[in-house]
C-alpha cells in the first residue's frame, strides 16, 4: 500500500489456539471456552483485512503470536525464569499468565520498528470482565489524544470502548527477587492493570501504544447478534485509523 509518512505497526493476540492453563491447570467449568482465547488474534486479523480491504494509505504490519497453552514436559515449570526478546527476565508464577509472555515477545518485536502507532489486543485478563462485562472493550494507552477519538468513534459507531489507567503506582506489584518482573502479581487486585503495564515494559520506541483486553465472545444472543465470537473495538480503531 501507498504511504503518506505514517506508519501502524499492529499487533495481535491472543493467538494462544487453546489454554489448559498449563501446570496451573484451569478448572474444567472454566476451560469450555478457551477455542476463544484468541480472540485477540481474531480481531486484529479482521481489522488488518478492513484496512486493506478499504485501501487505507497507511503502512500496516500485523504480528500475530501463535501457541497453545497445554501441559507437555517442556511446559513451564510455576517458578521458571524465562529470558524475553528484549532481554528482561519474566519469572513464571502462574503458568495460566501465558498470553503476555507471547505478547510481550510480539511487542518487542513490532516496536524495533519505531512505529507512529503500536496496538496489541488481547483476550487477557478476567479482570478485565469483572471491571466492565462482556460488552465493552478496555483499553489502555499513553496517548490523550488517540484514547479521545478512539471513545468518540466508538460511541458513533455503538462499539463501546472505555480507556482504563495505566497507574504507575501498581508497576511496583511486577518486581520479583530472581527476575527483572513476575508475568503473575500476587493478590489479584488490579489485574488488568498490572497487565497492561506488564505489557508496557516492552514497548520503548513506538511513538504511541494502546493495549486493548478485549473478550472478543457475546456469552448470549442479543437482539443485533447471536451468541458466539464478537468483534470488538475493530470498528472504532478503523475509524480512528482512517480519519486520523
């Protein structure tokens, strides 16, 4: 595609196909509905073809990690130290917080780029679901300006977003006395948050990113779509990317 000097390096998950939760084993209640995890990967993928379907002058990269979550003899052990791409060491105390180690990589490797615009979206947290249901899309970024529009088109278009803190106070919740961070804070409070700043850690050169931790799954019919897979977001970032 042409370019007029701006660049969208886009980044998906969750392209974990299907998550056991690993040696930290989901319940089975729990692990009916991980087809879905990722969601996040699916997303980006209709959004990447929306972009190019439509012609958009922009330079799009799409990164989508791919992975299963399942217990082997090479899983990961509650207490491993795993070495990402940038070189930070991720100490492993939860093997059910796999997607932001894929992610992280995939990040790493989108910003090397230095792109004017990083997205990464991701079927993340519970947290996430419990702060606001199915229905609305979470989101985090850096940039005022871009979570403004954002919500504007969103509300437009009835594809709800709400932008979510990236409050720095909790970044201290990812220290860990072996490793550089922990994929997994004790406590459980802010998990979403903690995530996203997890996340964080691994974007430097982007001149601007927002983390989206998206359900991508409507749990019930409703009266403008059946149960099932969802898209979310996808609408209002377009719009965004197109009228920038």
């Amino acid at each position: 595609m042409g370019q007029k000097g701006r660049t969208l390096r886009h980044t998906g998950r969750q392209g974990v196909c299907f998550d056991t939760g690993g040696l930290d084993i989901k319940p089975a209640a729990s692990m009916g509905l991980m087809k879905k995890d990722m969601g996040g990967a699916a997303n980006v993928m209709a959004l990447a073809l929306m972009i190019m379907d439509a012609g958009l002058d922009v330079d799009l990269r799409v990164i989508v990690p791919s992975v299963e979550n399942a217990i082997a003899g090479n899983a990961f052990r509650p207490g491993d130290i795993y070495r990402s791409r940038q070189g930070l060491t991720v100490q492993i105390d939860n093997t059910d917080a796999e997607g932001r180690l894929i992610l992280a990589d995939a990040l790493t490797y989108a910003d090397e780029a230095s792109p004017d615009l990083l997205i990464d979206m991701a079927t993340l947290t519970g947290a996430a679901r419990v702060a606001l249901g199915p229905d609305i899309a979470p989101f985090y970024t850096d940039s005022d300006g871009f979570a403004e529009t954002l919500f504007t088109n969103g509300e437009k278009l009835s594809d709800p977003v709400w932008r979510m803190p990236l409050f720095a106070g909790y970044d201290a919740r990812l220290k860990t006395g072996i490793a550089d961070l922990t994929n997994a804070p004790a406590g459980g409070m802010a998990g979403s948050i903690t995530a996203a700043l997890f996340l964080k850690r691994f974007v430097r050169h982007a001149r601007s990113w927002a983390h989206f931790d998206i359900y991508g799954h409507a749990p019930a019919d409703r009266d403008f779509g059946p149960a099932g897979g969802e898209a979310q977001a996808i609408r209002a970032l377009y719009e965004t990317i197109r009228t920038p």
